[in-house]
C-alpha cells in the first residue's frame, strides 16, 4: 500500500495560479502511475491529469492547457501547476497511484478502481 500526501492548494482568485504536490511513502516513479483527481460536494470524482513511470501524460479536456503534471523521479514527487484557474476548478483535488502503465489512456481518468491508493485530499478554492 502506498501511502500519499498532498501539499499546497488553497485559496485564489479567477485567472490565477496554484501548485499542488504529492509525496508518496514509497518509490513510485518507475512502476507506478500517478494522477490528479477533484471532487465538488454532490458530484462525483473526476480525472484531471495522470502520468505514467514511462512520461505518458494524459489530461482532463476541461484543464488542457491550462494545468501541467508533473513528476520528480530524483526525489519521487508528484506535481500539478494550475494556471488561469476558474471558479469551476474549485474542489478537493486527491492524488492517486496505481502500478502500471496508463495503457488503457483517457480511460483511467474516469475509472476510479483503477487506482489503488488515494491521499487525503487538499481545498482548491478559486473565487470569481
């Protein structure tokens, strides 16, 4: 079992930037996938980024070009920047790991059971 840990989040207005982190209690970067996930009250968990031990990265529509996942293997922890942040980015945003590729694509972003492990959950609040 991998424990997780996530840093950052907070609080910002529309337009703004955010930097999460992920520390895993054991080594990840070379068998396991990891990924970015949010939650509002009343909806349901969804995918935002993951990215897998060989650099496949794969993003949420919604936050294409506007978030980076990221990953140090030197230190094995797991990033995601936010940028131009809007109001509909507000959530509980989880990390989450699960050995293996992301062989399955877009898919694991929307297949909960996919993943093994889940943090505890760090406030995103973005402000209009």
């Amino acid at each position: 079992q991998v424990h997780l840990m996530e840093f950052g989040g907070g609080s910002v207005q529309t337009g703004g930037s955010l930097a999460l982190s992920c520390a895993p209690s054991v080594i990840t970067y070379d068998t396991y996938s990891m990924g970015w996930f949010r939650q509002t009250p009343g909806k349901e968990r969804e995918g935002v980024a993951a990215i897998d031990s060989f650099g496949s990265i794969i993003y949420a529509d919604s936050v294409k070009g506007r978030f980076t996942i990221s990953k140090d293997s030197e230190k094995d922890i797991l990033y995601l920047q936010m940028n131009s942040l809007k109001p509909e980015d507000t959530g509980m945003y989880y990390c989450a790991a699960r050995r293996g590729t992301l062989w399955r694509r877009y898919a694991h972003l929307e297949r909960l059971d996919d993943w093994s492990d889940w943090g505890q959950g760090t406030q995103v609040t973005v402000s209009a």
